[in-house]
C-alpha cells in the first residue's frame, strides 16, 4: 500500500468488520492498489468476506451506514472508494475448486470487457484483517500455478484461433470490408492469444486492464508482440487496412502455435 494509507485503511476495517454477520471474516484490498499499478486515476476496491451477511445486498445490512459515511468523507477529499464487494468464504473456496481443475468460467459482469477471472484478484490482493488465516490459505493455493488450468486455458483458446485461423468467413468479411465485424473479432483474437500467453508463462490472466504491458515481460512470447497487437487492433487507414490487420493477426495466431508447440514436445 502508498505511503499515507494507514489512516484510510484503518478506518474503512474499522467500518468494514460489523458488515459481516458473526463468524469468520476476512478483509482485504483488491484492484490496481494491491496489484501496485495504481496511478492518480485509481481507486480503493475492498473486499470482505464472511460466512454469511444479514442480505444478499450489502448495502441493505444494518451496519451499511457507517461504511457509507466513511465513502462520502474521502470522497469529499477527491478519494474515490469503489464501495466493498461482500461474498461468502464458502463461494470462494468452491470457485477456487473450480478453477484450479481447470473447470473455472469468467463471471459475466457489467464492469468487465472480458468477464471477470478471480484467480488475479484472490493471490493479489493485499490483506487488511485475516485472523482466521481464510486469505492467506487462499493465496498458498494459488502459489503454483496448476497444471490443469493451464492446460484447459490453452486448449480453449487455441481451439478459438485455429478455427478463425483458416475460416472462409474471415477471408470474405476482409475482402467486403466489414468494419463492425472486424473490430469486434480482431478484438476477440487478441484476447485469446493474451490468454493463452498468459497461461504459457503461467501467470494468473489479469483482467482487462494492461495486458499488453506484462506480456511484454513475459519469457515465452513472440518478438514485438505488443507493438504487432496494436497493428491487429488499430489498422491505421488506406484501402489495405483490413488485409494488413488479418495479416497480422494470422501471423500471431501462428507464432503463439508454435509456443504452444515447443513447450508441448518439451515436456
């Protein structure tokens, strides 16, 4: 956590800690902060957890007032709070079970362009209050990455490359010129081979935000692979346009094939 924290942290536990009904508890930061890329843009995500809440809505709890008044006083410092996500330890541990045998699904939420994938969120988040040990046994889950995951990852989104790889469908859509269909698939490309990057190195996928920067840190990853995203994504203008942006993407589908390839046969 930045420098000059301790006081916000301590007030918003503080304020946290009776959301929950009697039991264990777990409080924690999430988001950008706790995975130290926060910027003057950022905010403050909290997280509780618990074995039960007094309602499904945590806004509806009787101590919801008390978290509210402290988010209306930062705030009014320019402090933006992004509220707490409240969620039951036992919905947790069955996600975690999911995930980690390579069954785990990304939860369709407004907020997110891509759904969100938990595994990020749970090892990066920094813990405020964990008498229980219920995060930190969390996080020794996801201390190695598992194999099964992995595996699962690349065969999913493998499968999605190599069928746009050589579909006809692509090809026509080109030659028509088809900006709305283009975007939205050179899009959905990219995010597959992020994916499967991510799992090749075996780093839990981030979520939407600054994935181009940690592929660019990643061991396996084809030459120039950042600056070749861009081309796929913002072709630039020309009648050529979408020839190039196909051109670009079939040449990074193939060289994350041949990663996937070379680590395959060197096992």
């Amino acid at each position: 956590m930045a420098v000059g924290d301790d006081e916000l942290i301590e007030e918003f536990r503080a304020v946290m800690r009776p959301l929950a009904e009697p039991g264990r508890v777990g409080i924690a930061l999430g988001g950008s902060r706790a995975k130290g890329r926060a910027d003057t843009h950022s905010d403050y995500d909290f997280r509780i957890y618990a074995e039960s809440f007094a309602a499904d809505d945590i806004a509806n709890v009787p101590a919801w007032p008390g978290f509210a008044a402290a988010m209306a006083k930062w705030e009014a410092r320019g402090i933006r709070i992004d509220g707490v996500w409240a969620r039951k330890i036992a919905d947790i541990d069955g996600m975690l079970d999911r995930w980690l045998r390579g069954d785990g699904t990304a939860d369709e939420l407004v907020w997110t362009i891509w759904g969100y994938h938990p595994l990020t969120d749970i090892a990066s988040q920094t813990i405020i209050e964990d008498d229980d040990g219920i995060l930190a046994k969390w996080k020794a889950r996801l201390s190695v990455y598992p194999p099964a995951l992995k595996r699962a990852l690349i065969d999913k989104h493998m499968k999605f490359l190599r069928y746009w790889r050589g579909d006809y469908h692509y090809e026509s859509r080109v030659a028509r010129g088809d900006a709305v269909f283009l975007a939205g698939l050179a899009a959905k490309l990219v995010h597959s081979l992020f994916q499967v990057l991510f799992a090749l190195n075996e780093i839990y996928y981030a979520g939407d935000g600054w994935n181009r920067e940690m592929a660019a840190r990643f061991a396996l990853t084809p030459p120039e692979f950042g600056a070749r995203v861009t081309v796929a994504l913002y072709p630039g203008d020309g009648p050529d346009r979408f020839e190039r942006q196909h051109h670009t993407l079939l040449e990074l589908i193939d060289a994350v094939d041949a990663l996937v390839a070379a680590q395959s046969s060197s096992r």
